[in-house]
C-alpha cells in the first residue's frame, strides 16, 4: 500500500499518536520510522473520547478494523421504509447516510467501502429498528472484531451515529488525500440519545451576508457535533436576505447593504431551497427569522408605504440597535407580515419561524404587545409555530417558543417574567449571551467579536447547566439549548470559525449529552482532540489556552 504523505500530515499523524497515547508520546518524533508505524503501534481510540460525550459507554472485546475488504450494508430491519413503503430493501434516507459516510471514509482510507444492500456478517453496517427508547435522533452502535453494527429507529439517529463513528476513528480520518491506518475501532457498545429535542446554532447573515457555500460549510461543521437546527437571521437594520416575491425591493434593495458599506446580498427563493436541502440531508432543520417589529430598518428603507410618517429612511451600515420600528397602527404593516411569512413559509418545511421581537426600543410596550398579539396568529394560519426572543414573553400565544438571551446583568424582573411564562407552558431555547454567544471575545485580546455580555471563554460558554440554568424554571419547559453567532464583527468563513470553534461544541454538548457526563477536565481533553481533526478539514479555530491542544 505505497501512500504519499507531506511532511505536514505525518508530522499531525505524530501529533495524533500523541494524543491517544500520552504515556509513550511522539513514537514517530524523529525516530525515522514514520508516522505509520507510530500509528500501528497504539491502541485504537477510547469510544467514550466524542463530542457532544455519549449517553453510554461500554468498551469491551476486541476492536474493528476497516480493510479495503470492508463494506457498508445497509438494512431496513422492517423490510420497508419509514413511510411504510414495502421495497424490499433499505430506504433512501438510510442508504444516503450510508453513502454519507462512505465518502467521508474514502479519501483517507483510500478503500473503495462500496455500498451495499446485500446481507452478511460482515462489515460496518446500519440498520433501521432498534429500541423504542432510541426516539427519533438515538442511535446504538456496537463495535465487534467482525463487524460495526450501527442502529437506530430514524436516520436521523444513522446520521448521529456515524458522527460518532467518525470521532472514534483516528482523526486523519478527516483527510482528503490517503492516510496510513490502521483504521481501528475499539471494541465495545455505545448507546446514546439527547438530552434536549432543539440543539440549535444561529448564523446572522443580515449584519454580513454569508453566501450558500458558507452556510453549507457551517451546516457540515454543525453536523459533526449532533446540532440538528440551523436558526437563519434573515434581516435586520443592515440588510434583508431572503426574496419575497410579493414585495420584490426587500431583496433588490433591502438587500444590498450590510455592516461597513459591503455590497450585502440575499438568497433566491432557490438559493434558500437549497440551503434547506443540505440542512436536511444532514438532519438539521432550518429555522428562518425576520426579526420584527424592531431591527427592521431594512425593510423601512426598502417600502416608503411602512414609516408611520411614509418616508423611507436610508439604509443603514452601522452596528446601534433599537433604532428602528415597524408602523404598529398601520394596516399596511400586517399586509406585509402576511405576506413575507406566507412565503417563508411555504419554502420552510421545518415547523418554526422565528419572529424576532427582541430590541424593540424604538416600539412603545403597548404597541409591541398589539403587534405581537396580531403577528404570532399569522404564523399559525401559515401551518408553523412561532419562536420570539424571550421578550415575546410579554405576550406570548400558546405554543410560542422563547429564546432566552438573557445574561448574568439581566434584571430580577425580566428573568422572574420568563420563568413565569415558562411555568405557564412556554418553551424555552437557552442562549444565555454571556455563555451561548459565540460572537463574544474570548478576552480582551480577540481580535472579532464583541463584548457587552462579557468575555466568553471556552470554559464558560460550557460550564453551565440548562436544566438548572433560570430560576423558577421546570426542566420540562426547556425545549433545548442554541448556539448565535451575530455578525457585526465578521464576513467570512475564517471568521466565523475563528469565532465558533471551539465554544460550539461545548454548547452542542450541553444540548445533547446528559448532565451527569459534565466534567470541564474530561471536557477540555476530548476537545483538544478535536483540534487535529479541525486542522485536517480546514477549519480556522482558536487555540484557547484553557485547552491542551495535542501541540
Ligand atoms: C439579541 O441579541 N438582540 C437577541
């Protein structure tokens, strides 16, 4: 098996041996041997070394090696598919996780690993059943000499697996070009379901427009880690990002600004089709915000017809907040929101909008009372739920979901008047800005962000518990925990990784590992060894000090 290998990729193969094996470090260091060597020398991965840490660990017998002999088979345990379809073989959501992972195995391994729906004994292979207490995104694997045996009752739980599968392979799994293996797996079972339904990220590309491809990117990074939801700030004062057919300047003109005078830009009705394709194929689901009544100067500037006094303001590029209101006593303004969040909608498949409704400094109370009275019905008629951040809560409709923003300044009163919705049948998402905000400096040196929540570091923005988190909160009310990333401060994917990478993980743990697996030592080792893995695809992470990198 003669491979090419750069001086770069064996010196990270070192670095991995390392890393797995802290008692005999750098067996490759300049010994001359080779990273393959080093790398067949050690042991395979410990299965409990993943992020977001599994429900339930259990090593035991003898590892699985991937060979170029080794095949992927996939079955339906029912012989049909979930949607009842008697085909005889495995459905097509359970072959593109197979095939999903496949192509990440490929590259490195060099191995062919074809796909198939022939039975055997064999191999790595994904099954549709399993325990009913797996629900819809668990998923048990079970790791013998023979075979690697991944099940769950959804694909959804498949896709979850195989993130796990890829984290208890070396990580010169994540290479593009061969790699030497060996490609063990340890031996033993893992049986893993979430803590929280909603593990969500949010991506503001109103501030600064980020293209599909860089959503796509962000979209697979979020995917490694369980996050199943893709919250899209779609407009703001700097900018509006989707089009809407029956009001075409939003797009066209509210479209083209954003933070710093960039050109902006927006999705096509396709481009925000496709973004929530790829969502999907990767189990993640969108959910689409026009933040309202506030932050709308945008849209203001785009429509005359919505100012109160009917002119439209110039378009914005700075970065104050609570300046801007939708006119609440003008009827004009509900022909609008009936129409955005009709077509939203329609292009959504997912069950929630987000309607905003935070900073609406520049709305009295009672106008945004009246307005969110009126707006959160439309979003039922449309066949969706509604998500407001937590200031809905003054008026929140059954059903409505609160994202909580809140930070360690937030007062008594605001806090006391969440819980209390929260007691009364709200469901919370947690995204406390002084932890769950990933645009926030790590400290007083980085370089992007900001920081009137604080600095966040790594630690913080994991050391915490969301089943304890707000007072006077029954556990049953959080609905999940979720992960914004604002984006006054960045316009591109370096950035945006700079920024997420490595707190993202953390918050996606906090959404799907139990409580009882959170140790911050035990956390901050398995996160360094993502950094290798981070390296391999390219992502631009910030070595935080608090972690022992592998170098
Ligand atoms: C927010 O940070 N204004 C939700």
């Amino acid at each position: 098996m003669g491979r090419r290998i750069g001086p770069l990729l064996l010196l990270c193969a070192s670095l991995l041996a390392a890393t797995a094996l802290p008692a005999t470090p750098t067996a490759a260091a300049g010994t001359g041997t080779g990273a393959e060597d080093a790398a067949t020398a050690r042991s395979p991965r410990p299965l409990d070394q993943v992020i977001p840490a599994p429900a339930s660990v259990r090593e035991k017998g003898r590892p699985y090696t991937i060979t170029p002999r080794t095949v992927i088979r996939v079955y339906d345990g029912q012989s049909h598919d979930r949607r009842g379809n008697h085909g005889g073989g495995a459905s097509k959501d359970v072959r593109q996780v197979a095939e999903r992972l496949a192509e990440l195995l490929r590259p490195a391994t060099g191995y062919r690993l074809p796909v198939t729906t022939s039975p055997g004994r064999d191999g790595i292979q994904l099954r549709l059943g399993g325990h009913r207490t797996l629900g819809s995104e668990g998923y048990r694997l079970d790791v013998g000499e023979r075979a690697v045996k991944l099940s769950a009752r959804e694909p959804a739980g498949l896709f979850h697996g195989v993130q796990t599968l890829r984290q208890v392979l070396p990580a010169a799994v994540e290479a593009r070009s061969e790699q030497p293996g060996p490609w063990r797996i340890a031996g033993g079972t893992i049986t893993d379901t979430p803590r929280y339904a909603y593990r969500g990220a949010m991506l503001d590309v109103a501030r600064h427009f980020f293209p599909v491809g860089a959503v796509k990117r962000y979209i697979d990074q979020l995917a490694l880690y369980k996050v199943n939801t893709l919250h899209l700030h779609l407009s703001d004062d700097q900018g509006w990002r989707i089009a809407v057919d029956s009001w075409p300047r939003l797009a066209d003109y509210g479209g083209g600004s954003e933070v710093g005078g960039g050109p902006g830009g927006y999705y096509t009705k396709a481009d925000y089709r496709e973004i929530v394709r790829y969502a999907s194929a990767r189990h993640l689901t969108v959910v689409p915000e026009i933040d309202m009544p506030g932050h709308t100067n945008a849209a203001l500037a785009s429509y005359a017809e919505l100012n109160c006094d009917g002119v439209a303001p110039p378009r914005y590029t700075g970065i104050e907040v609570g300046f801007s209101s939708l006119c609440v006593p003008l009827e004009r303004t509900y022909d609008f929101v009936d129409d955005v969040i009709r077509e939203l909608a329609a292009l959504t498949p997912g069950p929630y909008l987000h309607i905003g409704g935070d900073e609406a400094h520049a709305t009295s109370h009672e106008d945004y009372v009246t307005f969110m009275r009126r707006v959160q019905p439309v979003v039922a008629k449309y066949g969706k739920k509604a998500i407001g951040w937590h200031q809905i809560t003054a008026a929140p409709d059954r059903g409505t979901v609160a994202q909580y923003w809140g930070y360690d300044q937030t007062g008594a009163e605001e806090r006391a008047r969440v819980a209390e919705a929260a007691r009364r049948g709200t469901k919370l998402v947690l995204s406390p800005a002084d932890r769950a905000y990933l645009d926030m400096k790590y400290d007083k040196d980085t370089p992007l962000g900001l920081s009137w929540a604080g600095y966040v570091s790594t630690r913080r923005s994991y050391d915490w518990d969301p089943g304890g988190y707000l007072e006077g909160v029954p556990e049953r009310a959080v609905l999940g925990v979720e992960a914004p990333l604002w984006s006054e401060t960045i316009a591109t994917s370096a950035q945006l990784e700079y920024l997420a990478f490595p707190r993202l993980p953390g918050v996606a743990e906090l959404g799907w590992s139990p409580a009882a697996t959170h140790d911050w030592d035990g956390y901050r080792e398995r996160l360094a060894q993502q950094g290798p893995r981070w390296e391999l695809m390219g992502v631009n992470y910030y070595r935080s000090p608090q972690v022992p990198w592998p170098r």
